[in-house]
C-alpha cells in the first residue's frame, strides 16, 4: 500500500489523495483549489487515464471540482459515491463546466483584441457530461467491492447531503488493514441532514485538522496550548486501542511536554525531518511555495532544528533527509 497526499494538506481546499493497493491506483475525492493558492497541488503520480477508480467524500467542488479534468486527460475508471452525491455532482459539475466555459469566452475576446493567445477553458461540459456518466451509487453502510482485495464502506458524516466518511479494508500478502478517510465532517442538530456517524476503528486515519479547529483555539499569545492540547486528547484517544499514533507539523517538545494532557502518555518520541539549504529550496519550488516570508521561516526553523536538536527536552533525533528520496526518508522514519 502507498498513499500520496496530492492536495488539501497545507489548506483546506482541492482535496485529493492517490492510494495504490491491490495493483490498483485509487483516488480518494479530487477537488478544485479555491480562493489564494498558496501551495500549488501536486501532480498526480500516474497518467489520468491509468486511475482506475474515484472515491467521492461529497459533492463539493473542492473535493469534485477536477473530475472533469482528470475526464478530459483520459481517466475512463469508476466514480463511487453516495446516491446523494452523485445527484448533487449532476449539477455542481456541470455549474463549474459553464462557468469554465464562460471565463475562456470572455478571456478571449479580450485576447482577440489585445492579440494574444487563445485561452483554453480548465474543461468543458462535455467533459463533465462525460465523468457523470462514469459514477457508481453506493448506499450508506453498504460494503462495497471496488476491486480484488478492496472493499469500501460509506458513513454519514452530516456535512452535506450525501457526504460521507470512506472507510476501505484492503487485503496484500494475506493481511488486511483498514484507513479512513474522513472527509469533511459536519455538525448537530442540522435541518435535513443526519448527525455524523463515527466510527470506531481503523489502522489508519486521514482526516483534515482544520475539521477541529475553532475560534476559541486562536490564541497565538500562549502558542496555541489549547489547539495542541485537544490534539493530544485526540491522539490519546487512538493510543487506547494499541495503535501507534503519529502527528507531523511544525512544533518542538517543549510545546506538547509542558501540556496536561502529556500525562496521557507513557513515552513520546520526537522525531525532527531536516534537509540543507538547496534541498530544502528546490522541494518547495516543486510544491509551488514561492513566498519569500513562508521560504524564510522554513529555512530559519530547519537550522534551528539542527542547531538545538540535542537541547530540547527531549531532545529531537534528527534525521538528515538530503540525499533521500520519500520512500526513503519514509523508510527510516519509521
């Protein structure tokens, strides 16, 4: 099994993970950026049109809005998603298509008049016409076959109507795991849509920390000590059920050390990913990152790692991903 994350893991929007298992290359959801890019989206690892299948959380164009595209670039595989969802696509995606269509019409009178270059619309609407024909319902609760060794399940999470938390059981090699993906979800005591289903257990879990953030927890004076302090809860939670449990971001030990919720904890291991100066440079070009404010504090707290590593309480093992590639730093990490 190998999970890429390709969008929605700096910001919220553009969802769109790319699971291979089984032999197979999945995609769980695959959205439109919305609003001030910051981080470009990746690319995804294969050619569009060797994706087998879409797993579709829900119909919002953050999470749906490039089915067409990956349409247009030979993607011919199976789109699953909840009844719901599917009716909802039906006119969200072909909204976006006319709206796609109606931005390259107007750009190009103006460019016919300024004597510049064709703009070509993202897709058209016979690439959403052509993706909606490509989409399979499936029932809440219903255990759905994807493909030798894969089956997957649809939860109601309550944030739209049809939105869904996907949970997959994958069988390689005689041993099955299973990862979810959350989704977005929603609230309680919502008119129309149902309360979110939780669920109990997984191997893996993959789901956006923006989904615990609220106002309360924007408090920069005290470095955010209630956000990591419900982070830490949430991982504690996992740890009861034998699991190991594993939270990236930028923080140090004294962050999480001095927190109440550490007593939750017998050890914790802190584990910090450096790289030199060029490295660490040309990996942000490929992810689009080109604020010179962002690029600045990147580089200023990867020296810092490496300067005080060895003083921190804990003290942070460091390990040197330079001359590594993902699936080797990934290797040694774990």
């Amino acid at each position: 099994m190998k999970l890429t994350f390709i969008g929605a893991d700096h910001e919220v929007t553009g969802s769109c993970h790319c699971l291979g298992v089984c032999g197979k290359t999945l995609l769980i959801d695959c959205g439109m950026e919305q609003g001030v890019d910051k981080f470009e989206n990746q690319e995804l690892p294969v050619h569009a049109g060797d994706v087998d299948y879409v797993l579709l959380t829900h119909a919002h164009i953050d999470h749906s809005g490039l089915l067409p595209l990956l349409y247009a670039r030979g993607f011919r595989g199976k789109v699953f998603t909840t009844p719901a969802s599917r009716d909802l696509c039906g006119i969200m995606l072909r909204d976006s298509a006319h709206i796609q269509m109606f931005e390259a019409e107007w750009r190009n009178r103006k460019a016919k008049r300024a004597g510049r270059d064709e703009y070509v619309p993202l897709y058209t609407m016979e690439d959403a016409e052509g993706v909606l024909e490509l989409f399979v319902s499936c029932e809440y609760e219903e255990m759905v076959p994807i493909c030798e060794g894969v089956t997957a399940r649809f939860s109601d999470v309550g944030h739209l109507l049809g939105s869904a938390s996907i949970k997959l059981w994958m069988e390689e090699d005689g041993v099955t795991r299973t990862i979810v993906f959350s989704g977005d979800i929603g609230n309680t005591n919502q008119p129309l849509i149902k309360d979110p289903r939780f669920l109990r257990e997984a191997d893996y879990v993959v789901m956006e920390s923006d989904l615990l953030w609220e106002e309360r927890f924007n408090t920069p004076q005290d470095n955010y000590r209630a956000y990591r302090g419900l982070w830490m809860r949430v991982c504690a939670s996992i740890a009861q059920i034998g699991k190991p449990v594993v939270l990236c971001g930028c923080a140090v030990p004294e962050q999480f050390e001095g927190l109440p919720e550490r007593a939750l904890f017998t050890g914790t291991h802190y584990l910090a990913l450096v790289c030199g100066r060029e490295q660490l440079l040309q990996r942000a070009a490929r992810r689009g990152v080109t604020e010179p404010g962002l690029l600045e504090s990147s580089l200023a707290f990867n020296e810092w790692l490496k300067r005080n590593a060895a003083a921190t309480a804990p003290p942070l093992t460091l390990l040197d991903t330079s001359s590594l590639s993902p699936e080797e730093a990934a290797g040694r990490a774990e």
